[in-house]
C-alpha cells in the first residue's frame, strides 16, 4: 500500500486589511484535501520568510516562534507516524483533529476501567464469568492504589501513558504488593486491555505497552499421586466441616468437575449414559462447553452419601460446596493434618483427574479432553504429569519386550559358528581370497 500524499504549510493570513499584524496559520493537505486553523500566533509581515515558513531575525520573539512552529511540526509527523502505524485510513480531518486536542478529550483512566467493568457485570453469564469480573475488579483497585503512591492522584488522564507508567507500575506490583511474577503479569494484560480498548475508541493513538516485554514463569503444577488420594480418602477427621470438604475434593478427582461446576451440579444433570450406567452431563460454567463423564464408584458413593444434606436439599444441589475461599482455607488445614508437605486447592483436584485417575491408568488422551471439557489437546497435555509408578511399570513392560525380541544363543550353536568361521578361513587361503 502506497503512502497517502502528504503536506503541510505555515503561513500569514491577513486579520485587518492595511494590518502588518497577521495570524500565523496552519495548512495541512493528504491526497489533494486541504483544511486550516490558526496557530493562535500573530506576527509582523515584514519579518516573515515565506520560502522558508518561519519569522527572520535573531530577536527572542522570533527564536521563540520558530521554536514553537518547530515543536508543532515535529508533533504532526508525529500524529501522522501514528495514524499509519495504527492501520487507520490518514485523512486531512484526522490529522488535524489531533492537532486541535478533539479526539484526545480528557479521559480518566480509572473512569474509563470503570466503564468496562460496569459493562462486564451486565455481560455476566452471557460471555463473562463472575471470577473474571472479580480479576478485572482487583486490578482496578490496584492501579487506583498505585496511582495514589506514585502521583498523589486520584486518577490519570490516558494522555500520561507511557512505557515508563507501566513499567512503574509493574515494579509497584512487585515489590509494594509483593505479587508473584506470573500474578503481576496477569494484572498487567488486565491493565493493557483497557489501554487497547482506549486505543481503538481513539481516546489515545501510542501504545504505551508497545515496548514492554513480560515473560510467565512456567509452573509444575503437579497433582495428587495414586499414594496420597488413597490416604486423603482414608484420613479420619474429627470434625464435619473437614470431611465435607474432603469429600467434595475427592469427587472433583474422580469426576474431573472445575470448583463452580461441582458448586452448581444438581441431580437433573445426573443421568442415564449410553451404556446404561449413570453420567454427569452438564455444560462448563467457564467455557459453555458441554461435560459429559461417567460416575465411577468412588464418585457414586459421595453422592449417595449426601443426598438428604440439609443444604443439598435446599439449594437442589448434588453436593454441600461451599464458597471457593472457603473451600481453599479448609484444604490447606487438611493438607497439614494428612502431612502432604504441599498446599492443596481446588483446581488440584481436576488435574488429579486428568493425571493420576485417567492417564496414568492408560485413558486416551483425547478421551481425557473431552471428559475434561476442553477445547484442544494441547490443553490437556499439561495435565499430562506421570506418575513414577507408573514410568516404572512401563518401563518394566519395555525390558521384557528387549529381553524377548534378543534371542539368546546356545553353546552348541556358538561352537557350529567358530567351526564355519574356520572353514570359510581355509577356503580364503586357498583359493588367495583376500578380505574387502
């Protein structure tokens, strides 16, 4: 794509006939198409260069206008630079509306935020999640809280952006709020969506993220081994709060079901499977996409054992979850009472699934990622952590595998050998035969 046509002129226009006073005014023209504004700067006819567009003389009101039109030039290659690099059409009224400050209104950043979250929250359940509002909610507050530490502001207009703030802020994040580098960087993409939005509603034309590079750090996020689910299954707590909890855990690694999926299951999404045994059958709060995995013993057992509680009567839930908070703060005090040297939570639950129940006990891959609702097998290849155990069962089935295919040869045999390798020997000699 060629380069639009482009000019740009400063000029006198007269203000008052017979006046030596005249206002400085600004031409711009993009393919043919003119348009002009005063500079709001007056100067003397005769102490104007037009070859040049610029006042002569030596004088400190001449240096000072020259150094104004200068800036204002460098401004609008510029604008110019960043209308092209943003894929926009440059058109004569574009650039000049940057120019005159009227696509660049004075827009608060956090105002701004705040307009998408509202938006967000009407989305709910028709795109969005309530946890994804949340995330985008904490980040709001962190950049209002880092604002008032770094600027003594209450807010920032879109105009201050630049790789500085964001670097700064990520800094903040790290150190004030003592975030984890792949928590600072999710913060940060939540931050950068709104620069974009800002960006394609024309409020702003740079990218202040342009520059900024952020690498995740990659985290093993291991499950339960075979081991350590048969003990937290056995475990005997003293109170009911905890086996509760247990309970709703163990049937998440028998079943696979995120936390808010196991928190909304009711009993019409329990039913009869093509084989004739009883299915979950239910779609994915987070994704919309639909769940349908059969109801192993372990799973049937929790759920039977429930099935008159006092909540699941009155929600018309399957199983008594509680809140996703909850349910973490009570993990980990089952972690130290089972003696894991880890934190549980519940996600791990799901990837105890996908690992330790299913692919270690040789289900399919891409049977797994449908029972896990997900959308790829890429998705589920980092569920894909194998147990030693099972690395040495396999392992062992290989060994006997080599040791089968090497045949083994006898004495005898290895003595018809020497004796044919002797005779092919005298043979050479013979008939002067010499090895190749």
């Amino acid at each position: 794509m060629l380069e639009n046509s482009f000019g740009m002129a400063f000029f006198l226009k007269t203000a008052h006939k017979g006046s030596k006073i005249r206002a400085v005014h600004l031409r711009i023209t993009v393919d043919g198409i003119t348009k002009e504004t005063s500079t709001k700067r007056k100067w003397d006819i005769e102490r104007w260069d037009q070859k040049t567009e610029r006042a002569v003389g030596t004088k400190e009101d001449a240096k000072s206008l020259n150094y104004f039109l200068d800036s204002l030039t460098f401004k609008i290659h510029e604008i110019k630079t960043q209308i092209l690099y943003s894929g926009k059409p440059l058109t004569t009224e574009k650039v000049m509306d940057h120019v005159l400050g009227r696509v660049t209104p004075r827009v608060k950043v956090l105002e701004e935020f705040q307009k998408h979250n509202d938006q967000m929250k009407e989305l709910l359940g028709k795109g969005y999640a309530r946890g994804t509002l949340q995330r985008f909610t904490i980040t709001k507050n962190h950049l209002a809280a880092f604002i008032k530490f770094k600027f003594k502001k209450d807010d920032m207009e879109f105009t201050d952006l630049n790789l500085e703030f964001v670097k700064d802020f990520e800094f903040y994040l790290r150190t004030v709020r003592d975030c984890s580098n792949n928590t600072t960087l999710k913060y940060i993409a939540n931050f950068k969506k709104i620069v974009i939005r800002a960006i394609d509603k024309e409020i702003i034309l740079k990218d202040p993220f342009k520059n900024f590079k952020g690498r995740k750090t990659k985290l093993v996020k291991k499950p339960l081994s075979t081991q350590e689910l048969y003990e937290l299954e056995r475990h005997y707590f003293t109170t009911d709060r905890l086996n509760v909890v247990r309970d709703v855990f163990v049937f998440q690694c028998y079943t696979g079901l995120a936390y808010i999926d196991a928190y909304q299951l009711r009993r019409a999404d329990i039913k009869d499977g093509i084989d004739g045994n009883l299915w979950i059958m239910s779609e994915r709060q987070k994704t919309n996409s639909t769940t349908n995995v059969p109801l192993l013993p372990q799973a049937l057992k929790i759920i039977e054992k429930y099935k008159d509680h006092p909540l699941c009567v009155e929600r018309g839930t399957v199983l008594p979850v509680s809140s996703n908070q909850k349910m973490n703060e009570y993990l980990k005090e089952i972690a130290i009472l089972c003696g894991f040297p880890f934190t549980l939570n519940t996600h791990m639950a799901r990837r105890t699934f996908g690992s330790t129940v299913t692919l270690n006990n040789n289900v399919p891959i891409n049977v797994v990622k449908e029972l896990l609702g997900h959308a790829s097998v890429k998705q589920t290849e980092a569920y894909a952590i194998t147990e030693q155990a099972t690395i040495g069962r396999e392992m062992s089935l290989l060994n006997k595998k080599l040791n089968k295919a090497t045949p083994k040869i006898s004495k005898s045999d290895l003595a018809v050998l020497s004796r044919l390798e002797k005779e092919i020997e005298a043979i050479k000699k013979k008939y002067n035969v010499t090895s190749s």
